[in-house]
C-alpha cells in the first residue's frame, strides 16, 4: 500500500512528532515557526498525554514579542515560564494559557528557516525532576550540567533529522524535476511522432489518388474517398504496395457493381476498402463467361471469404456472428442467412463454375455448406 513521505510534512511538524518519542519526560511540545505556504508564523502543540498525540493549532496573541524571539540566533536554552514571551488561545474558542505549568521546565530550540532567515522555534516541557533520565534520586531537579548535556544532545539530535529531510526532500524534488521534463520530453516525441505520422498519412492519400489516375482515365470515371476512408488511408501502418493494391481492388470492384448506373463519379468509403486479406480482383475479365447479373453474388462471397479468412486468422470459430462481425461493415448472422437466401441459387452456379473459389466458406462455413448439401440431397 502506498503511504506519503514523512518529509514531505514541514520541517516542525516533524521535529514536533518526533522530540515527543525521541526524548524522554516530554510532556508536551510546542513549535514556532513561518509556513511558507500561508506566508504567516503558526503555532502548533502536541500533547503527549493523549492517545494518539494529538496537534493542536494555537491562536499568537502577541506576534510581536514571537517575531522578536525568532529574531535571535541560538542554539538552545533553558527558560521558566514567566520568560516566555507569548501566550496562545486554543483555536480562539477557549481563552488558555498555555504556560502556566509551574512545575515544568521547559528546553528551548532554534532552528535556522532557510525561507525567511528567521529562527523556528521548539519549545519542550520537559518534568522537573530526573527520574526521566535514569538518574536513582527521581526527587532531585536537574543540575545545570545535566541540563547543558540535554540541551546539546536534543538539539544535535533534532537538527540531524531536521538535515536529513531537508536532504531527502531535496532528493525527492530534484527526481520529480527529472521525472517531469522526461514527461515533456517524451510528450514532446509523441507529438512530433504524430505530426510525421499524419504526414506520412496525408502522402499515402495522395498516393492511393495517383495510382487511380490509369483507372480513371480508362473507364472515364472520377474516384473519390470518403473521410471514412481518408482515415483508413491514413491510419495504415502496413507495406505501401499492399495498400496500393487494396485500393486498386476496391475500386475495381467499384466500377464493376456502378456497371450500368453511367455514374461518372465513384466515391470509395471506409468499408470498401480491405486491409487485411490478399486481393483477388474481381472483373468480368477475370470471372470468364460470367454475366454482369452475378456481380453482385460474386461481392457477397468475396466479403464472407475474406471475412471468414481473418475470423479463421484469429483461431476463432466459424460462426456466423463471427463472420459477421468481421465484415467490413458488421452484419448479423440472420441477415447473413437471408442474404444467401436470396443469392442461393445463384450462389450454386458459382460454386460450381468455380471450385478453386471461396475455399474457407466453401468448406468450413456452415451456411454456404448446407447450400452445398441441399444441392446434393436435391
């Protein structure tokens, strides 16, 4: 599970946290200090005496007398109650004074804030007696040696922290930085990766125009693409040469199915064009003896062929919702059915004149196998 970075907190908050199990006979801690974020000195206590240590936002009375203290450059020092120089109201609900435990002494820290050059301040109340520290006479206060050894030891303990996530926070922020202008870097690629791939697509269009010119000047027609197949054309990843006879394809098959119309512009769409299956162009030259009235038939097989071809492909079965589905334009299993209904004897005549045709559906399709099998048992 995901958890935050302990240093990601500000820099008192987690001096804060700690100083209450880091050093022993705490009672209660106090910070001072300037959040960034608000612009404003804020004032923070943690109880020790509850479960979990809870923080609690205090209300600075006298800024002031605050601003003086962080003011000053020191280390450390030991001060009673009546020495310091603020009082706090407890989230301005309840008037309190914070200070008025007479029986503690109370372990001030100052702690350099890089932002605003000032000191955050840490106050620690600290009992009065040593028993805290291991000392036998539990009754006796602490001697001022005593007190200059904890001083030292508890600043020279928070600051190490304090250093360290001011190191690790930097740590974090210099690979985020990284992180990001990798992020604008590759941003930066795909962009320009799609704006040569659209160009790319823009020149395959123009080519697929070309390559129509012959056919055109032939058979006296005018082709055009729909956007449906303009996005096709561009989006093709594949070897030019197969695009180009996929387009030739298509629009032989559509000068064969306008045979008669006298449609002198041909628009080619999305679903005419076959991407994915060797090409097999259909004409009268190609079908000998076969009468215009069977071009039609002729399309239908063509379409469940290369249908069933990549169904067959993807190791999926032979279905009709299968087949269907992988038409270019998807059509439902009943309308397959009905369709072949209508072609059916139709259907039978090519089939027979042409055996080495329409192999996959001819042998693996099931409807056009029952047409099959209804010849013979007729």
């Amino acid at each position: 599970m995901a958890g935050i970075f302990t240093f990601i907190k500000p820099p008192s908050i987690v001096l804060l946290e700690t100083s209450v199990f880091l050093i022993p006979g705490v009672e209660k801690a106090i910070a001072l200090f300037y959040d960034p974020t608000s612009q404003k000195v804020l004032c923070k206590e943690l109880q020790n005496n509850t479960t979990p240590s809870t923080i609690i936002d205090f209300f600075i009375s006298e800024p002031a007398q605050v601003q003086k203290m962080r003011n000053k450059k020191f280390q450390w020092q030991w001060m009673s109650v009546g020495q310091l120089p603020f009082e706090a109201v407890h989230h301005q609900v309840k008037q309190l004074t914070i200070f008025d435990e007479v029986q503690n002494i109370v372990l001030c820290l100052g702690f350099n804030n890089p932002i605003d050059g000032n000191s955050d301040l840490m106050f620690l109340y600290l009992n009065r007696n040593n028993s805290c520290f291991g000392v036998s006479d539990s009754n006796s206060s602490l001697t001022t040696n005593e007190k200059s050894i904890i001083g030292s030891l508890v600043f020279n303990s928070l600051n190490w922290i304090l250093q360290q996530k001011m190191t690790d926070s930097q740590t974090l922020i210099s690979m985020n930085q990284k992180v990001q202008r990798l992020q604008v870097e590759n941003k930066g690629l795909i962009d320009e990766l799609e704006k040569i791939r659209l160009l790319y697509g823009q020149s395959l269009v123009v080519m697929c125009r070309q390559h129509l010119a012959d056919l055109e000047a032939q058979h006296m027609v005018q082709f055009d693409f729909d956007s449906g197949a303009i996005q096709k054309i561009v989006s093709f990843a594949g070897n030019s040469n197969q695009l180009m006879e996929a387009i030739e394809y298509s629009a032989k098959l559509a000068i064969n199915l306008n045979f008669g119309n006298h449609q002198s512009n041909i628009v080619i769409k999305s679903w005419d064009i076959d991407l994915e299956s060797p090409k097999q162009t259909i004409s009268l030259q190609t079908l000998p003896n076969v009468n215009e009235r069977y071009l039609k038939t002729i399309y239908l097989l063509d379409k469940l062929e290369s249908a069933a071809r990549l169904v067959s492909n993807s190791k999926q079965r032979l279905t009709g919702e299968n087949v269907g589905n992988a038409c270019p334009s998807p059509i439902s299993a009943p309308a397959i059915t009905d369709a072949l209904k209508n072609h059916q004897k139709k259907v039978l005549y090519l089939m027979n004149e042409f055996p080495d045709k329409w192999l996959i559906i001819r042998n693996e399709f099931r409807p056009i196998k029952n047409i099959l099998l209804n010849q013979q048992v007729g």
